[in-house]
C-alpha cells in the first residue's frame, strides 16, 4: 500500500519488526483503566472465528468529536482507489467493511487479521483457483437497505475500471481469471474500450457487467483466480472488498463524495483536500463487527493543515486540544518537547516501510547512472532538511523488503552502500563510464511545503556536486500525489515508498514491478521496469511451497537490485505522533503505519 508521505504499503511477520530499526515500539496492551497502548507488532497472525461486539474501553465516555489534523491531504476516498495508508486508515477504520479487517489485539499487541463482512476468512479450493467468502446476515447501509453479495460483486468489478478509477491497488488485474482482459463495469462497448489509455486490438479486451471471474451465489462471494493467490484472505481486507450498491454510482468519479457507509460512521460533508466530517452510522451493528468501536459522536478531519501550528496546537494540550491527534511525524522540536513534557501523548511505532526514489527505466536507461544516483543522493542532508528524525521516523535503508519482513536477505547494492553515504566521486566516475557526465536529473517536489523545498535544495547541491544537472519541477501538496501518477509528466525520477499489503514480499513485487503493469494506469509500476526474466522469476516464487515463498522474495530482491537498480533506497519509515490528553485508544497500527481510528474515543 502507499505511503501517506508519498505513496507505500505495509509488511513484517511474526515476532519480528521495525522496532529495532526505528526506535519504536515499547509495551502495549491495556494498562488498569483499559486503554489500549501502542506497541510493535507484525500483522502475520489471524483469527478466524472472532466475533462482535469489541468490548469498549473502561475510561471511554460516549459522544464528543475527535478533530484529526494533518498536513496530508487524500488525494481520494473512493473505496476503489483507496491505496494510500492515510485514506486506507480512514475508510477501512471508520466508514467501509470489508470481506476481512485488521484489528488491533491487546493480548498478543499486535494487529491480527479477522472477519469483517465475512463469517469467516474464506475458503479456498484444492485447486486454490477458488475462493468463497459468506456474508453475515442483518448487514445494512447507512440508509436501513441491506448489503448484498451481489454489492461486493459489483465492488469488485468496479476495480478493474483502472483507466476511469486510478491509482487502486491492483492484484485483482494480475490473479483474477481473466484479470488482464476485463476492463470493469463501465466499459461496455467496443467505443469505450477504445478510449483506454493502454488499447490493444489484440488483447481480447471486454468490459460490462458479465464477468464471471467474480459471483454472487445467494450470500456467497465467489471468485475464481487465473493462478493461485493464498493470501487473498489479507488481501480482502482492502476496500476494493467492500459492497457499492450500483444505483449509487451513477457517475463513478463522482461516488467519492459521499461513499454508502457500512462501518460505524458515515460521511457528512466532504471537501477534498480541505476536510472529512463524519458522524454516526446508526445502522452500524456492532455485534457483527470484531474490530471497531462507535464511543465518539464524530470524526472532524482537516487536511493540509500547517505543521508547526498544528504541533503547537496539540502541545498545549488545553481547551479544544485535549481532543485533537495528528497523523504525520512530529518534528524535533516537538519530539524533544513532548518526550520531556508529556511522554504519554507521544504514540511512537513500527512502520514496515520503504522510501525509494524511483528512476524511469524507458529515461534513465543505463543502470551505471541509476547507480550514481545512490552515490550522489545527499542522504543525512536531505533527512535532515525534510525534519526527519534518524532512529525513530527514519533509519538508513539497504535492501527493499524492511527489516521485519519474513524471508528479508540483508545487502548492500552498489556495493558498500550502506544507505547513508553520499559519495560524489563515485557517482562522478559512473557517469564518466556510461558516457553520461551531466545527465539531467528531473523530479517533483511540492513548492508550498517548507520543508519539501529544503529537501529539493539540498538534493540539487548533492546531484550537481556529483555530476548531474539537477532540474526539479514545481508541484503542490494538493496535487502532488496526481502529479506523480501522470505517466506524461516531465519528469524521469519519481518518489515514493512501499509499506507491504499484508505480512509477506508478495505484495511487494508483484504490485510493483510485474512488467505488464508497466503501462496501466495509476502508475503500479511506477519505475516501468519491464524485464522477461523478472517476470519469469516472479511467475515462479508464486508457485511455490507456500514455505519456501518468503524467502525466495528476499533472494528475488536482491538479485532485482544487482541486476536492474531498480530503485534507490532512500530509508525505512517509523511513527511517531502525538495526540491530545483527552484522545484514547491511540494505537499505532504496524500493518499500515497509521493510527487505528476504528478504536479511538474520547475519556
């Protein structure tokens, strides 16, 4: 999944985590009055037979609004598009049910995966080309109406539109029968398909409601899957699994403005990139719900907020404050402060993530100068620039997969490079080989936030020190994530990250760098990396022994690196965020890097 900086997705397994890594972490579970506490955990575990309702907290009091500021914006709350862990935490925590959920378990301080909608975590063939999910009886609307099988048919189905509805996680593409060939509900005749971004003639191409890789039999799901997929059941707890009753979406750009709740708060008012308020959901049952709690009258979300004012804010700690959290990392100042005033509103955490900057292999195509860019990137000035903090928001970066992740191989490639040396001669000598001295690099950066354009001037000193020309382009925060989508932008290095999509390397790789993705649109392939053998390789590890599968994703990670460059690590990601005194159920989620507001109140 994306990160909410940028864009990322989230993994480790087991007992292991980025504890160690970022410096987060620390108990968990409840203490005596019943609150939870942020710890490190994994996200491997599941538990299929948990039931509703979620017992509430002893300390929480019924009603109140909870105000969430950030300086994020979600570019989207379209259920379908919904890929960045800020919207992610959002929707899947408050507004949309899903086939399965993440819950946070206080006996084991992790996140664990359970059913949502579904009575269970589904059922696979022998074959495993089969997976069956039954709905629970008496799930409604936020408008009394009752939620169908026939409703996440459609949902899904919906998913597959990824030339109207961008930027959607797509595994569905790659796994479902006919994957590659159905282009969604909305593309029902040959003038549609041939408005496609990507349209070939060829490909046998078709679109509408008949599609039979997805049915509905009475309250069943049913799906059926071009090759095996064992991890589906972490994979139906996106919202890409939850029911959209098709008379609602009339004009599917347009459904984000006010999506069909299911969960325990539904939309009131929506302006994108300025703020989300919601309200209760009256027809929410909590008895069919393990994994969320309805204590708060309310959620009140103010996007693009200012930084320093909004630390400020929560800091004091008085009034209005007292109910108010934030989502981004604090900054220094502010972590030195609360950590010294009131460590009990600092939430630090895990975050299995990994920002890369992301060279266009059709621009960038020799591999020697996408080495010198690792050499010439200005690692310890550039974090420092953009407010990290080394140890607990960031930690020098080597291998793709983040510490934590099962089957993780530990290297460093170009050799030596250990994630925060910045070597100007190096990168200089690369370029001089490959015939390349001077190449222009190009890359976005957002000119209203102080501290991207601090980052950008550190990065064009460290580049041109080294050899490059250095040319970044202007964005905003508003429209940064859409920029950086557009395949026409000009630009020819992107950056983002990667959190894993549930505890494996699986939702690494083949969400990122199978080579069909390398023209879709939403740009899951975001480097266009596009190689036969990758894909082959990648074709392989999926069909093998589920036990042998973790560690063949750390071996295909560095072989990837050693033979294309195909990223440069640019660290691994923690939590750390503050919160105000009268904000419980604070929970860092180490599945998506985010706050888990589905168990939030007020004391």
């Amino acid at each position: 999944m994306r990160i909410k900086r940028t864009v990322i997705a989230a993994s480790a397994i087991a007992a292991l985590t980025l504890t160690a890594a970022c410096g987060g972490g620390g108990g968990g579970g409840q203490d005596s009055t019943g609150e939870f506490k942020s710890g490190g955990g994994a996200g491997a575990g599941k538990d299929a037979k948990a039931e509703g309702p979620m017992a509430m907290p002893k300390d929480a009091k019924e009603g109140g609004t909870i105000s969430v500021v950030t300086n994020n914006a979600p570019s989207t709350v379209d259920p379908t598009r919904t890929y960045y862990s800020d919207s992610l935490a959002i929707m899947s925590g408050l507004v949309t049910r899903s086939l399965t959920q993440y819950v946070y378990d206080k006996k084991t301080d992790d996140s664990i995966l359970v059913p949502d909608l579904a009575t269970d975590l589904g059922h696979v063939s022998e074959d495993g080309l089969t997976w069956t999910f039954t709905l629970k009886d008496g799930i409604k609307y936020e408008d009394g109406s009752a939620v169908t099988a026939e409703d996440v048919v459609y949902g899904i189905k919906r998913s597959f539109a990824t030339d109207t509805l961008t930027d959607g996680p797509t595994y569905q593409t790659t796994f479902f029968k006919d994957g590659d060939k159905y282009k969604g509900p909305f593309a029902d005749t040959d003038a549609e398909l041939k408005k496609l971004a990507d349209y070939d003639p060829k490909a046998g191409w078709y679109g509408g409601e008949d599609y039979d890789g997805v049915e509905a039999d009475g309250n069943k799901v049913v799906i059926h899957l071009a090759k095996p997929f064992p991890e589906l059941d972490y994979y139906a707890s996106f919202p890409v699994f939850s029911p959209i009753p098709k008379a609602k979406d009339k004009d599917p750009l347009a459904y984000e403005s006010h999506p069909v709740a299911t969960g325990p708060y539904k939309f009131e008012s929506y302006k994108p990139g300025t703020s989300l308020t919601l309200v209760k959901n009256d027809q929410w049952d909590a008895d069919t719900d393990p994994g969320r709690i309805q204590a708060a009258d309310g959620f009140d979300f103010k996007f693009a907020q200012d930084t320093a004012k909004i630390e400020n804010q929560i800091l004091g700690d008085k009034g209005s404050a007292r109910s108010m959290m934030g989502y981004d990392d604090v900054t220094p100042p502010t972590y030195k402060a609360i950590k010294e005033k009131a460590p009990e509103n600092l939430i630090e955490g895990t975050s299995p993530c990994t920002y890369m900057y992301r060279p266009d292999q059709n621009k960038i195509k020799d591999k020697r100068v996408r080495e010198a860019i690792s050499w010439a990137y200005p690692y310890q000035a550039a974090w420092k620039a953009s407010g990290e903090i080394v140890g607990v928001t960031i930690e020098p970066g080597t291998s793709l997969l983040p510490p934590g992740t099962a089957g993780r191989v530990e290297y460093q490639y170009p050799k030596g490079q250990d994630g925060q040396t910045t070597d100007p001669e190096k990168a200089k000598a690369l370029l001089k080989e490959a015939g390349a001295e001077g190449f222009e690099l190009k890359w976005h950066y957002q000119r209203d936030d102080e501290r991207s354009v601090a980052k950008k001037d550190q990065m064009v000193k460290g580049f041109e020190a080294a050899g490059f020309k250095a040319t970044p382009v202007a964005s905003t925060d508003e429209t940064y994530r859409d920029d950086e989508s557009n395949r026409d932008a000009p630009i020819n290095m992107r950056y983002g990250g990667w959190c894993s999509d549930w505890p494996s390397g699986g939702s690494w790789f083949p969400a990122q760098w199978i080579g069909s993705n390398a023209n879709k649109a939403g740009m899951p392939n975001p480097t266009n990396f596009k190689q036969a053998d990758a894909d082959a390789k990648q074709d392989e590890i999926l069909k093998m022994d589920p036990d042998k599968v973790p560690g063949a994703w750390g071996e295909f990670d560095k072989w990837m690196q050693e033979n294309y460059m195909v990223e440069i690590n640019a660290g691994y990601d923690g939590n750390a965020f503050i919160k105000g005194s009268d904000v419980g159920g604070v929970v860092n989620n180490p599945v998506s890097g985010m706050p888990s507001f589905s168990i939030m109140y007020l004391k």
